[in-house]
C-alpha cells in the first residue's frame, strides 16, 4: 500500500507530529481515551480501548459493590464503586443522649451540664453535696458568708478562732514571755498520785550523770511483784546478787563426813558479779541440822565453783577473803545430844574486784559421823527448806 502523505516506511528515533493520526484503509481518528492496537503481522493498526489491568484485583468485601456487578475490579474498565450499608441505627449508651443523629451528654444539669465553654461543652456546676462551716469556721463567697460550701463560687475559709488563752494545769506553766509562747512541764512534779506509762516497750525513767552521781530516789516502794530488777547491772536496788533453795516434796537428809562437801550435791551453789564501786559481799546459808548422835560440831565454808577448793584459794572461780582471815571455814553448831536446830552462817567476802564473776558453793563437815542436815518433806514430818544468798555489800 502506497503512503497517502508521502511517508516511506523506515526505522525512526523519534516521530514529531502536531495532527492527528489516522488508521486503517478508512483512516480512522478513533475516540478520546483509546490507544493504537496492533492488528498482528501484515494486518493494519487499528484504534482499540486502553484495557492495561494491575497484576492484583480488587475484591468486593462486606456492604461495598461495582456498579456493573462485577465481584471486582482489575482497572481494565472504567467502574465505580458504592457502598450499600443501609443500617443507620445507632442507641445512646449510659451516661449520654442522643437527638435525631447528634449524640450528647445526658447530664443532671443541678451538678453538671453541657453549657460551658462556647456552650456546648460539659461544665461542672458543683459538688452533689455540700461541705457546712462548723465551729470557728468562716465560708465567704462572692456575696458574703455563706453556712455552707458546694463549689457553686468562688469561696475563702477562714478560722474564726480568736481565743488564745491558755491555762497551765498540773505542774504545767506557760511562759507568755516568749513568742510564741512555751509550755514547760515543771522541774518539780507536786501532787502527782501516780506516773503511768501507755506505750508499747521501751518505757523508760531515765536519770541523769551517771556513772558516779546518779539521779537520788527517795521513798520509792518496790514491793509490787510487778517490778522487774536486772539480773547483773545495776545491781544496786536487787535485794539479792543470786538465791538458791532446796525444798523437795519428799524430805532429804545428807550424812556429813570429816572432810567438806557441797550441801545437797552443789544445789546451793550461787554465782554473781560484783558490782562498779564494791569489793563486799554477804553470802549467807540456812540449813536445819540434827539426829545421829550427841557430842558432834557442823563446820560450814565456802568451796569454789568445782566444789573442790577452799574458795578463798581458788585461782578460778575465788579471788577473795573471807571476814578478817584466809579462808571461809568456820565452826557454828554443837549439839550436845541428838536433838534440831536450824543454823544460819554468813561470810563477808572481801578483796572482790568489780566486773568480774565469782561462783561459790556452800559445805559442810562434822566433828565425826553420824551428823546429818535436812530439807523438806510431805506434809506431816517437813523440814524448813535450805536457803543460800549473796548480797553486795
């Protein structure tokens, strides 16, 4: 086919043209929108629509569709796409309203209502319930005092208590000197009938410059059996460094012998530690003896804390002296027949040092055998219970 426009057939870079194109033997323009198809080999281009489709279609979900009824849509076509949601009901839930499509706060309108702002935003009017002014208490709103307060207005609070008097009881004084002024509670307590404590542990009375010139306590009765004595420091108000006794239920006899034993197996046996500022102390024994035969003395000492030693010459447990001598042996009794008599000894120790513990163990011996001491017993035939006691001197 020859060209109409004179145009011969070649290979081109590039194709300037300001007119339209025109195909086919009928030179054809074609329509807005199409494009130039190929009719295939030896078969002339004709105009044909733009049907170039994406490499994924859309698919048609929940309450959407095209307008041509496709189940999608690829861009090869021309579509539209509607949405046919038709369920436009909707319900207020608690707390709001809703008029014709417009929901709002369902507000009381006596605490809060929706006025506020540029009038349609939520404000708060005031509190549900209101605070009264009681004694001393002033509220002053915008109009003057008010008995009560709910945040309606803008308010002050003020406490109306002017009285600033006060009166000292007791052994109190207030001194107006100062500003402000200082309530002291008195350097002497008069008229007190008691001092009692409330809390729990670590109730304590205190007194002042010790060691050496503690606070002085006069007239104290401690006879309740409520009060508690330390054990060690300070010893100075304990009646008793340490006490032992023995009263069995069944009454027990020892036989003495010629040489000196513990009394009752070492049952009497006391320990203390001597307190600041002493070197004394008073051990004392009570025990009943009797029986056996006429003609016989009892020796009572001291052995150490072994119940071995002499107590005054032992290196361990001793360290001191007795009253006026070197040891703690003494005669105390003599019975001339077989008769009872309860005995009572007591040794001063001396040349004691401070802090330091010291353990001594009541003895006993006899003149010859057939010489015994006892200690409790049942109702009916009870002998008096065997005591031993240290006390600082």
């Amino acid at each position: 086919m020859s060209s109409i426009t004179g145009l011969k057939r070649g290979s081109f870079t590039s194709i300037d043209n300001s007119g339209e194109f025109r195909l086919d033997t009928n030179l054809d323009t074609g329509t807005a929108g199409e494009v130039i198809t190929s009719g295939g080999p030896n078969q002339p281009a004709t105009w044909g629509p733009n049907a170039v489709a994406v490499p994924n279609a859309l698919t048609m979900g929940l309450n959407v569709n095209l307008t041509s009824g496709n189940p999608s849509w690829d861009g090869s076509v021309a579509e539209t796409l509607n949405s046919i949601d038709t369920n436009t009901l909707y319900y207020a839930g608690a707390g709001l309203g809703l008029v014709g499509v417009i929901f709002n706060t369902n507000n009381d309108g006596t605490t809060i209502n929706n006025s506020g702002g540029t009038g349609t935003q939520n404000q708060v009017l005031k509190v549900p319930n209101d605070l009264t002014a009681g004694t001393n208490i002033q509220f002053v709103g915008s109009s003057g005092p008010t008995a009560s307060y709910n945040g309606d207005d803008a308010t002050t609070i003020n406490n109306t208590q002017t009285d600033t008097t006060y009166q000292g009881g007791a052994n109190i004084t207030i001194d107006t000197t100062t500003n402000p002024d200082t309530i002291d509670l008195d350097a002497a307590l008069t008229g007190m009938t008691g001092i009692t404590y409330t809390g729990s542990g670590g109730n304590n009375l205190t007194g002042a410059g010790m060691p050496g010139s503690g606070t002085t306590c006069t007239y104290l009765d401690l006879i309740s059996a409520t009060n508690i004595f330390p054990t060690l420091y300070p010893n100075s108000v304990v009646p008793y460094l340490d006490v032992a006794y023995y009263d069995p239920t069944v009454y027990t006899s020892q036989a003495l012998t010629t040489s000196y034993v513990q009394i009752f197996s070492g049952l009497m046996t006391l320990t203390f530690t001597c307190m600041p500022g002493r070197s004394l102390a008073e051990v004392e024994l009570k025990v009943i003896n009797g029986g056996g035969s006429a003609n016989r003395w009892i020796y009572l000492g001291l052995l150490d804390g072994a119940g071995t030693t002499e107590w005054s010459a032992s290196a361990a447990t001793g360290g001191g002296s007795a009253t006026t001598t070197s040891t703690t042996e003494r005669v105390v009794h003599y019975k001339d027949e077989t008769d009872y008599d309860y005995v009572t000894m007591s040794w001063v120790l001396t040349g004691l040092t401070p802090g330091n513990t010291y353990i001594v163990n009541p003895s006993a011996k006899t003149s010859s055998t057939t010489n015994y001491i006892y200690a409790g017993g049942a109702p009916g035939w009870v002998y008096p219970c065997c005591i031993s006691r240290v006390t600082q001197l």
